[in-house]
C-alpha cells in the first residue's frame, strides 16, 4: 500500500473582512473551507481550478505562510501547524515552495548566490555545505556556475525559476509545493521547467504538489488531482480516471475549457463559461449549483455535498454521482 507522506485534515483558512463602521460586528470571508486530502510519496499531486478558487491560499497555508483557522497538517507523522511541534522540529526544512513569480521571490539587492546563501544560514548550512550542495544541484538544473554573481534583473524568467529550485533543494526537502511554477514562463521554458521537476523527482525522490489552472501541463505531469472550487474540493482522484472518467459537472467544465487538440472537436454546449461567484455572497447548498447544468431545484440548493467514493482511489461531491454496480467507473445519473 503506497505511503502517503502529506496528509491536509479540515483544513479551514478565513479572513477578517474590513469593517465599515466600529460598532458592526467583525465577518469573515472563507477562502479554504474543510479541505482534506493526502499525497503518496514520490507523487506528483496537482490542484487545479480557475482563479480564485482558494488554490494559491491552500498552499501557503499547508507551508506555514497563512496561519489556518483550523485542521491539520501532518507531514510525516508531524502536524506542523502544531506550535509545540514546530519549536521541536525542523519540519521547515521538510517542506519547501516555488512561487509563481521567480523575479519577485529574490531579493533584488542580492546575487543569487548571497539569497541561497542566506537560506544555508537560516537552516544552519554551513556555506561550505551549501557550495557542494550548489555544485550538484546546477548539473541537474542547467545552470551555470558564473550565473550565480548575477543579480535577479540580469537573468531570465526560465534561469531565475531554476535557481529558485535550487534554492527549495538546498535544505534537502521531502515536499516540494510549485505554486503555478511555469505559468509566468515562455512555453518552450515551461516544458524544460515541467522535465525537471520530472528528474528531480525521480532522481531526488520528492514528493510534488503542482498548484496550476493549465489543465493540459497538469495532466502532463501529475500522477493525482484534486479540483478546487470556491475553497472546496469537488473532485479528487487518479489522473487517468479523472480526466477520463469524469463525474463533477465543474471538472467536466474545465476540461471542456482546455485547447483543442483537434480544431473539428465539438463541445457540448451545455457547459456555460461564466465568471466564478463572488466569494463573499456563496450560494446555498452546493457553490456551483448557480452555474451547473444539472442543476436540480430543492436539492443542489438545499444541502452542500459531501465527497464520496464514486471509483478506485475517486471521490467526487456532488448528488448525482454514484457509483456503478460491479465496475470502478461511475455515471451521472439522469435528472
């Protein structure tokens, strides 16, 4: 039975909306709400949904940059949102993140060498560690060692993303969180950046969490996937049996939204494409009943489905998924 080397439980993340007058009582707004799932080791997991589905806050979260309202982290057997456990670990060095945007994750008054320098330090690498460390790190990579004397305006998108996985490396991680790591890049550079985290995650033996709205990379690269809608997860499963097998309306939407591979393919017209719901006005009942084509007027508004099993290692929440007698595959049952 594989291991699962991260496990998210209830994860609750809200925000204190800005009062308009002091006697109104403080109202939150809830960006990631009860999430739960868990990743293999050596996996690459991806999430997917459209922006502002609450994707980039669950992972800052999960590494410790947005303090939660609730749940759990547990990596390795440690929650790390746990404040005893986090004065009695170095679960830090365990869990490392690569922005969307390399540029604006180095310090611009730096050399790249002086920024992965200054992680060595905090992790109490010696710099004769860390240049070893380096050496390695830049065959995997491509990079070249004169590159490191650069500051981060002289170098390129593609470069700059690479030293920043060299610098998540340097403390020897066993989760890797890319948060839409190849979005801001030329696409001949995403598909170098995409074969990399490939390599390393054969050659390192790393576990992956890919963060992207780009369905066509995800389906690329990840082994699982998990699809998030205004702070839920709606569906989550095994790459193939998702993509292939297909039992939430709004996956069934995003992939209606992905490139043609073929200009003649025809699309069901059903699956409208209009804007996400605001977040501060949530619908009752299911979140994406307002815009699913399925929808059903005293259920899909009355309660919030819950996920289930609808097929092997598959979960979908919604209420007309079910599971077929005797086979891992499930239907949409007609309505």
């Amino acid at each position: 039975m594989a291991e699962n080397i991260l496990t998210v439980e209830n994860l609750t993340v809200s925000f204190r909306k800005k009062e308009k007058k002091k006697t109104e009582k403080n109202q939150y707004v809830t960006a990631v709400d009860n999430v739960s799932l868990s990743v293999v080791r050596k996996e690459i997991f991806g999430i997917v949904g459209e922006s502002g589905c609450g994707k980039t806050t669950f992972s800052r979260s999960v590494v410790g940059l947005i303090p939660n309202s609730k749940g759990q982290v547990i990596l390795d057997g440690i929650d790390i949102i746990d404040k005893k456990n986090q004065k009695n670990s170095n679960f830090t060095d365990k869990i490392q993140m690569i922005f969307q945007n390399p540029l604006a994750s180095f310090n611009p008054r730096y050399t790249i060498r002086k920024s992965i320098n200054e992680v060595g330090k905090v992790h109490g690498i010696s710099k004769e560690e860390v240049k070893t460390k380096l050496d390695n790190l830049l065959q995997y990579t491509g990079l070249a060692d004169p590159l490191l004397d650069h500051y981060p305006n002289q170098l390129s998108g593609g470069q700059l993303q690479r030293f920043a996985i060299c610098r998540a490396l340097i403390v020897d991680p066993e989760v890797l969180v890319a948060d839409e790591a190849v979005s801001a890049l030329d696409i001949s550079i995403q598909a170098h950046i995409l074969n990399l985290l490939l390599y390393l995650r054969d050659k390192l033996g790393i576990t992956i969490v890919f963060i992207s709205h780009d369905l066509n990379v995800v389906e690329h690269i990840c082994d699982s996937v998990a699809v998030m809608y205004l702070g839920n997860i709606v569906e989550v499963g095994d790459k193939i049996e998702l993509f292939h097998n297909t039992k939430h309306p709004y996956t069934k939407l995003l992939i209606h939204s992905k490139t043609k591979e073929n200009p003649e393919e025809i699309r069901d017209e059903k699956y409208v494409f209009e804007d996400v719901p605001n977040i501060f006005e949530v619908p009752e009942g299911c979140k994406f009943s307002t815009r699913c084509p399925n929808f059903v007027s005293g259920i899909c508004d009355a309660s919030q489905p819950e996920l289930k099993k609808v097929g092997q290692n598959h979960y979908a929440a919604c209420h007309f998924a079910i599971e077929e007698p005797g086979d891992h595959g499930i239907y949409m049952e007609n309505i």
